[in-house]
C-alpha cells in the first residue's frame, strides 16, 4: 500500500466530481499536482499542490488557488481515514491521517516483504541504462567499479519502480587503441613463443593481464602467425585480444553481481567487419536535416597558431541544441570522431524505441556531457 499514490487517486476523485459538476474543464490533466511529505512535521502527514496547479483552470467563485484548496479540503474531510485537514497559503494543502491507515500500511509491509513499495505502472516507457562501458584494452579499475554500482543499482532500482530498464554495455572495440592492444598482445604472443621481446616499447600495453591471450595465441596458432605481414595478424589478434579482455572484464562484474543484458559494438556500428555503416548513414541522416555541413572551426582559445589546421570539416550543428561550439565528426584522416560514433549508437538506443536514455560515465567525461545532450536532442 502506498499512501502518497492513494491519496492522489483519492484526490484526483475530488477533482472529477468538479468536472463533473462543470467546474473544471473536461479534458484536465489529472497527473499534474503531487501529493509529498509536507516541508514542516508540524504541517502534518501530507501535503499536496493540487489547488495550486489547476486554479487558473477553476471556475469557482474568485476563480483562485485558496479558493479551490477549500472546496478540495471539504471532500478530504469526508474521508474516513482523515483526521483533519487544511488549506495554508495560496493553496496547499496539508493533511493529517488517522492512525488507523498506519496498522494497514504495516500490515501491508508484513505481507509483502521485500516487493513492498514496488510499482507496476511501467511509468512511461523502456528506459535504457548504460554502464561501465570500459575499453576493452586491460582489466576494470576502482572508477569502473563505481559506476558499474552506481549504474546497476539505480537500474534495479527503476525495475523495482515499475519502468523496464534494460542494462547495456557499449564495447569500444574500434579505433586506434584496440589496434594498440593487438600490437602489445602479438607481443605476448612472441614471447610465449620464447623469444626474449626486452621491454616493452613506448606505446604498447605493459600489463602482465596480457601473458595469458599470448600463451592461448601461441597454442591456436603455433608459430603460424610469425612471418605473416602485420596486415595479416592484425585482425586476428584484435578479435582474440578483445575477446579475453571483454571475458575479464565480464567475471570481475560478475563478482559484483553485474550482468548486462546487451553488448552493443562501436565496431559493429562502422561496418568495420563488412557490416552496415551505421555511423555513414545518420551522418547523411543529419545532413538531410541540415544539422551537419561542411565548415570551418576557429581555434580553440589559447591554443597555439602552430598547432592548429585551419580546414574544412563536417560539423554536426550542436550549438543549435546548447553546445558551445559545432563538433567535428570526420578527423583528417578520414575516420569518424568518437562523437560520430556516439551519435549513431544513440540513435540506435533511439531505433529500438527507448524514450529515456541514461548514460553513467566516469568523472573523466565531464566536458563530453553538453555535446552529448545537443546530439541526443537534436535525434
């Protein structure tokens, strides 16, 4: 039993009458006003702003928010739960319960157990959670972890309301820091081979988390991948490499009790793997809009002049949704920016009929959040 939701049902019963009665016009939106905790504990057990919010729509005497607060406090009155209740201010109005409402609260508390205070509603759509969403290039680390919590927790939490959430992970699995880890892993491979590799160049991941994908390249492969041109291995140990690091990173969220129910891929998304470039498309999707075009940005402030290339890009339009600046989203070398991508993988969180989105990110990501909002508004 949820008292809050009883009384605004109670409430909103109030206000049909009145429409009923001609007093308030017939298409109201019932779902407006709140009934809450009230500001003081002195003001009693509830307090709601219904009065407040439909007053301009009244038609009662003086056409005022007090006015409909005191016709609303003579039905509450009738209710053989209410011990007393009354208007305050412009038209609050606060309400005081019998104790009587209380034993069945707790009785209801006893029967339920753990499901008390659960909802069922669905609320107003899927939302989507996304979380951790850490490279795939070495184990999680403390930050990881805090969101993970944050993010499953607050998903368990929208379930328990009654929304359906879905938990989603978004693989990072494209761009030059997977080749990275390709590269340092073919390293571990030679080195399971027992070739003596030294130390690890500049650039390449150093972790021991890495011996183990070396040693299993060693035992599927051999030597086979040795005298191949890099061209050749590259895909190959990128794929493997993913592959054990996504499986680590899998069991340290399952020690947490972690299960995500979609992985999506940034790489699936460029059509990398001979797939459909989803990325291409909602470029060309936006730029039939006119949200992208080919321009010219000014230089970041304080940067020096040498180290900027004054060249036209294709810009998404984000300063017409709140951004400071329009976003390139194709680099000089002719990749996609990580904003592209993002864009296109939130437009697929979009496709697949989610009206609430929510990302939880690291601290790292605070100047990334603004953008973001302009792209997800603009879709």
């Amino acid at each position: 039993m949820d008292i809050f939701a009883d009384f605004q049902s109670r409430i909103a019963g109030l206000l049909e009458k009145r429409i009923a009665g001609g007093e308030l016009p017939h298409d109201l939106d019932l779902g407006r006003f709140v009934v809450e905790p009230p500001r003081e504990a002195s003001h009693g057990d509830l307090s709601t702003n219904a009065a407040m919010v439909y007053a301009r729509d009244a038609k009662l005497a003086g056409s005022n928010s007090r006015a409909l607060a005191e016709a609303l406090v003579a039905g509450l009155r009738q209710e053989p739960d209410v011990q007393s209740a009354e208007a305050a201010g412009p038209g609050f109005i606060n309400i005081v319960l019998k104790s009587v409402i209380y034993e069945r609260v707790l009785k209801a508390v006893l029967n339920q157990g753990a499901r008390f205070g659960a909802g069922a509603s669905g609320g107003d759509g899927p939302v989507n959670v996304e979380y951790v969403s850490a490279n795939p290039t070495g184990p999680m680390h403390v930050g990881h972890a805090r969101g993970a919590v944050f993010g499953d927790a607050l998903s368990s939490l929208l379930i328990f309301s009654g929304r359906k959430a879905t938990r989603e992970y978004y693989v990072n699995d494209a761009g030059g820091q997977v080749d990275v880890l390709a590269r340092s892993a073919f390293l571990r491979y030679r080195e399971a081979l027992g070739e003596d590799i030294g130390s690890i160049p500049e650039g390449l991941y150093p972790g021991d988390y890495l011996k183990p994908v070396g040693e299993y390249l060693a035992r599927e492969f051999g030597a086979g991948l040795v005298s191949k041109p890099e061209t050749e291995w590259l895909p190959v140990v990128r794929k493997r490499a993913i592959e054990a690091m996504m499986a680590i990173i899998r069991n340290d969220l399952a020690a947490l009790n972690i299960t995500h129910e979609v992985f999506a891929s940034e790489r699936a998304l460029t059509g990398a793997d001979g797939g459909e470039d989803r990325v291409r498309e909602t470029i060309e999707w936006l730029r039939a809009k006119d949200l992208v075009y080919q321009g010219r940005l000014p230089p970041p402030k304080g940067a020096p002049a040498d180290d900027w290339e004054d060249r036209e890009q294709t810009l998404f339009r984000s300063t017409g949704f709140g951004d400071d600046v329009d976003r390139p989203l194709i680099k000089s070398d002719g990749g996609y920016t990580y904003f592209a991508s993002d864009i296109a993988y939130h437009k697929t969180k979009i496709d697949r009929n989610y009206r609430a989105l929510v990302d939880v990110w690291g601290a790292d990501h605070g100047g990334y959040v603004k953008r973001m909002q302009a792209a997800v508004a603009a879709l």
